[in-house]
C-alpha cells in the first residue's frame, strides 16, 4: 500500500513508521511515498528527507481560503496516489474537498481516549477532568473534530506527578504507547485490508 503522512510538528509517529517499515520492507505491507505538512521548517518534515522520502508543504496562509488551502491539500496528497493517508499529528482540520476524495481511507492519531476529549488539547483538557486513565485513539477521519470510526485505543494511567507540569510527562507515556498503535494499525490495515459498517471498524 502507498501511504501519504501529514505532519506539523517533531514527526516522531512518523519516525516510528518510517523505521518500522524500513526494519521490513516487504513485511510491513506498506510504504511512505510522501510527507506533507501545513508549516516549513519542521522536525517531521526533516525526519523524512532524512528518510529519503519526497516532501510537500501546503501553508493555509498562501490561498485565498480555507476551502481553496483544503483543495490544494488533496491535489497535493492526490499527486502521490495514496491507499491511505495518515495524519501523524497535523494540526489542521481537512475541509470538504479532502474528505470527499480520502474519506474512509485517512487515518488520525488522538493523544486521548476519545471520544473523551477531542481537540487540540485532549491531554490537557483529560488532566483538568481528573482521569484516571486515558491514552491514545486511532480512527478514521469524518467531519466532526477527532469524531470518526474508531480503529485502535491504547491505555496509560494517570499519576499524581502528572499535575506537576501541565501533562508534558503524561503525553509523554501517551506519545510511546501511541507510536506503537499507530505502527500496528496502519501496517494492518495496509495488510489485510479493513471494513467500515456505521461506527465499527473490522480489519479483515
Ligand atoms: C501526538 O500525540 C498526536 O496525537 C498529537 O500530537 C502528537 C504528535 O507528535 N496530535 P509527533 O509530531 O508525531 O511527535
């Protein structure tokens, strides 16, 4: 399968693809034609140079509006034939045009137990609640904010010391626990291939 991975930040979800695909190429089922990005200048977008692996950048301030920067976004990610499109971490939300063409094949990592929390803080915003456990959720992307069919959770506990520093150590644990979920299901669902019935998500 060909994947596409959009980032905006450090990129270490996509470092964790990029080095399990590269440990077994042909075993994993999938490999990484292109990483976009919605800013220049990133560590993820380094991380995949470094990789070898072509890279688009697609910034909302160079069109018009947001529906034009949502349209550009999917001919760019359209360019590299992507089965699959992952969002590792991009901190945008995709507009009409690129769920229209990617809808039921973009896939999106949430650092909390959704749909507890979705937004751009969810660790934050689970500390402030006071769980006890939360973690990590992949799922497909629809319209809604970290709303769509949800593929894989993983757990982490909460400590004392978590409400120390405002959820950096918490998101921390989140961040290893989520590296390796993303890693799995993304190499699943290149492999077996998946269905999606209303909310519930089978791979096959
Ligand atoms: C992840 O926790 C992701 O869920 C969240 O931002 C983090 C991205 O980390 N939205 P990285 O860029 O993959 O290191």
């Amino acid at each position: 399968a060909r994947l596409v991975v959009l980032v905006s930040g450090s990129g270490t979800n996509l470092q964790a693809l990029i080095d399990a695909i590269a440990a077994d190429p042909a075993g994993f089922g999938a490999r990484i034609v292109a990483v976009g990005a919605d800013r220049d200048s990133i560590v993820g977008l380094e991380r995949a140079e470094r990789a070898g692996i072509p890279t688009f950048v697609c910034r909302v301030r160079d069109h018009g509006t947001r529906a034009a920067w949502d349209a550009a976004l999917a001919e760019a990610t359209a360019a590299h034939e992507p089965d699959l499109v992952v969002s590792a971490g991009f901190m945008k939300i995709v507009g009409k045009e690129f769920l229209a063409r990617f809808g039921g094949r973009f896939v999106n990592t949430h650092p909390a137990l959704l749909p507890s929390f979705p937004g751009a803080h969810g660790v934050r915003d689970a500390l402030a609640h006071g769980v006890k456990v939360t973690g990590c959720t992949v799922h497909f992307v629809d319209e809604g904010v970290d709303e769509g069919p949800i593929i894989a959770q993983g757990v982490v506990e909460v400590r004392d010391e978590d409400y120390s520093d405002d959820g950096v150590a918490l998101h921390e644990r989140i961040k290893e626990v989520e590296r390796r979920l993303l890693v799995d299901v993304v190499g699943r669902l290149a492999r077996h291939g998946y269905r999606i019935e209303g909310r519930k998500v089978t791979i096959q």
